[in-house]
C-alpha cells in the first residue's frame, strides 16, 4: 500500500515554483562545504520509510530536526513549524503554488547552516513549504527536505539495503567496479533523466526519458501526453479505481527495463494529471523510489551519471497492497492507525473493516510494537491471513482477513 503520492510529489512541484525567488535572494556569503574527514561523509544512518523515502537526522543552525533527502525536490526545505521552533528568521518572501491552486505566500531564510552527519553546508537558503501534512501518511516526523541542491555538488550514494548515505568531493569518490554506470540528463532544475522502457501487458513495449525520483514512492508513474500519445493503457488492462478521489490508476506493467536490468510485473502509475510538473510533455514520466530500493544508487550528477548495483532485494516480487486499507498513522511516535478510507470490492470489505476503525493490533503484535511501513508491507503478503484487532467508538473487535489481489 502506498500513501498518498501526490503529496510527496507535490513537494518537488511546488520546490519549482519557488526556485526563481531563491536564486533572486543570494546569501550574504559564497555557499561552502566542510566534511570532517577527507572528503567524503560515509554510511550516514538513515531511515527507510512508505516504500523507499530516505530520512536522514540532521540540523539546521544547529537545531535537529528529520529530513526526507530528494533528488527530486529544488534546493532545500523546512517546515514553518519547524522553521519557528529552531529560530529561523524569515527574510524574503515568495510565492508557491501547487498544482490547481492558489498561489500562497513563503517564506526565504537565509544564509543557514545545514549538518549532517560529517558534513557542513554553511551559507545556504532555505524555503518554508507546510510538510506536517505528510507526517499521517508517512508514519515518521517530517522536518524539512533535502533536495538537489546537495545533489547538484556532490556524489551521493543511497545504500538502501544498510539503511545508510555516503556523501562525497566529486573528485574523492572512486567506483567499486560493480557498478553499472548510465549516462543522464540533467535540466535546469538539476534533475536527473535516464532512458528506460515500460512494457504492459496487451500493448507494445514505450520506451522515453524519465525523472529519476527518489522522493517518488512508485515504480513508475507514466504521465497524461505521454501515455495519451501512445495510447496507453490498454483496454483490456486492469486498472484499480477508487471512486471519490483524485487517485491516479494504478494496474500492473509486464516488466520496467533499465538498460540491463529489469523488474518484472511491477505495479505501475497512470497520472491524470492535466496542468503543471506532471501533466509535462518533456517526458514519459518518472521512475521512484521502489524500483531504486533494488539497488545501491550512486547520483553522480557533477559526472552526469548515475550508477546501479543490484542488492538482495532486486530479484524480489514486486508487491503491492492486497487489503483495500487506506490508513494514517497519528498520536505519540505515529503508533495510532486510523483506517481512513476502504478500496471497494477488496478484502478489507469482505472483513467487515470500516472507516474510522482503528488497528489496535494485529495477530499477536499490538499498535506499539509496529510502524506504518511493517504494516503497509505485512498487508501486500498475497493471500496472507491476519486477526486484526479493531477499535471501533466503545467496542474492540477482533476481524479476520484474508488478503485478495486487487491487481
């Protein structure tokens, strides 16, 4: 089960529409860099949450704070809150606007230094963007974003089966050897494309330059003009509805392919997007965070590269959520699950699951003993039984379930 994507997405959106106020507002002083040992930071801990987002513990002028870290994403961001708690002033205005709406104003801070573990980023500006809405969807704390900017100067490889980043000078990091490097292109905004064909089931393979996006919880997500353009998908495709959302389809692709290497019966995004990032016509779409999570990722944009090793993961089954649970995660650490919203016709219907029910546990582990990624992985085990233990107004309820595809 994935959550609600278009939020995380919406950030690298509305990071583009700020970006032209950030390089109109220079730091007082040149940007720099300071790693604390020789030129590189290496396997920095990080967290590995609702399918592939990577949080590393970091500061802000010296305050801590967690850091979604998104090549997909323009420059650096923080929440207001976050940016109030930690004393950051406000100096510049700008405007944001997400697609559909209203511009809103945000604001600029200035001239900050940003820490992560062996590396200091001094003089560096930041933009309020209102994060906390993600935190239910999420299951983790959400501070602030860091975004190309740290990718525009430096290698950056996510090890996403050792939970860790290293940080190197490009001119210090050397290759294994292991690597399958490839060549991307990389646009004003210091994203990153690569070539990669999609094929689906009763169609002919398309193939076109997709977003490397690390802060994108899909496989893939194929966009408007282009699956328009080329038809896609097929009629006779299953596709997943939910009626009474802005969701796009979800169904499921033959094989995604990435020069040598490729993932099998991967769920698969149709964007219904018709205006702003994702409605582009530059592009096909976007490969994410869950077909990145089968591999060590070397981003070499200074190089115009970017280099895969397969870990153990890669030959996986790519899963999805066969409940129909849509669920947040609130209270202290995120340990209470409200089922928000239940997929028609799926196995959470047949259960007896409603919405506004909440997990209190399942089989034997109780609400404090899980996260919102165990539960979202548990409920993608195809044709897996659990006992579900529900809270309902003043009545507990123990609900079987048995697990159905719904792709």
């Amino acid at each position: 089960m994935r959550f609600s994507v278009t939020l995380a997405v919406g950030v690298a959106i509305i990071a583009l529409f700020v970006a032209s106020a950030l390089a109109q507002a220079p730091s007082q002083a040149r940007p720099s860099y300071q790693f604390s040992s020789d030129g590189s930071s290496l396997c920095v801990p990080v967290e590995v949450v609702a399918d592939g987002l990577v949080l590393v513990d970091g500061k802000v002028n010296g305050h801590p704070g967690w850091f979604i870290v998104d090549n997909g994403t323009q420059g650096f961001v923080v929440d207001p809150d976050y940016a109030r708690q930690s004393a950051l002033r406000t100096t510049d205005g700008a405007t944001t606007r997400e697609v559909g709406s209203d511009a809103s104003p945000a604001g600029i801070v200035r001239d900050v230094k940003i820490s992560l573990p062996g590396l200091e980023l001094t003089h560096r500006n930041l933009v309020l963007v209102e994060l906390k809405s993600l935190e239910p969807a999420v299951g983790h704390q959400v501070d602030g974003i860091i975004g190309s900017a740290l990718f525009d100067d430096f290698v950056v490889v996510v090890d996403y089966e050792r939970h860790c980043i290293s940080v190197y000078a490009p001119n210090r990091y050397r290759p294994s050897g292991r690597e399958t490097a490839f060549s991307v292109r990389i646009d004003q905004h210091g994203f990153q494309y690569i070539d990669a064909t999609i094929a689906l089931p009763g169609a002919m393979p398309v193939s076109g330059s997709f977003l490397i996006d690390g802060g994108a919880n899909y496989y893939a997500n194929l966009y408007k003009p282009f699956s328009d353009a080329h038809q896609i998908p097929p009629p006779t495709m299953k596709l997943l509805y939910e009626p009474g959302t802005a969701q796009p389809r979800d169904g499921r692709a033959e094989r995604i392919v990435v020069g040598s290497y490729s993932v099998g019966n991967p769920p698969i995004t149709f964007a219904q997007d018709v205006e702003g990032l994702m409605a582009s016509k530059d592009y096909a779409g976007l490969i994410g965070a869950e077909f990145l999570e089968r591999f060590t990722v070397v981003f070499d944009s200074p190089g115009q590269r970017i280099l895969l090793t397969p870990n153990r993961s890669y030959g996986d089954p790519a899963e999805y959520d066969q409940s129909g649970l849509r669920i947040r995660a609130d209270g202290p650490k995120y340990h209470r699950f409200v089922v928000t919203r239940i997929v028609p016709q799926s196995a959470a219907v047949e259960a007896g699951i409603e919405a506004g029910d909440v997990i209190e546990s399942i089989d034997n582990l109780t609400a404090q003993d899980l996260t919102l990624t165990e539960i979202r992985s548990m409920l993608r085990r195809p044709k897996a039984r659990y006992t579900i233990g529900i809270v309902r107004g003043s009545k507990r309820l123990r609900i079987a379930i048995r697990l159905l595809p719904l792709i």
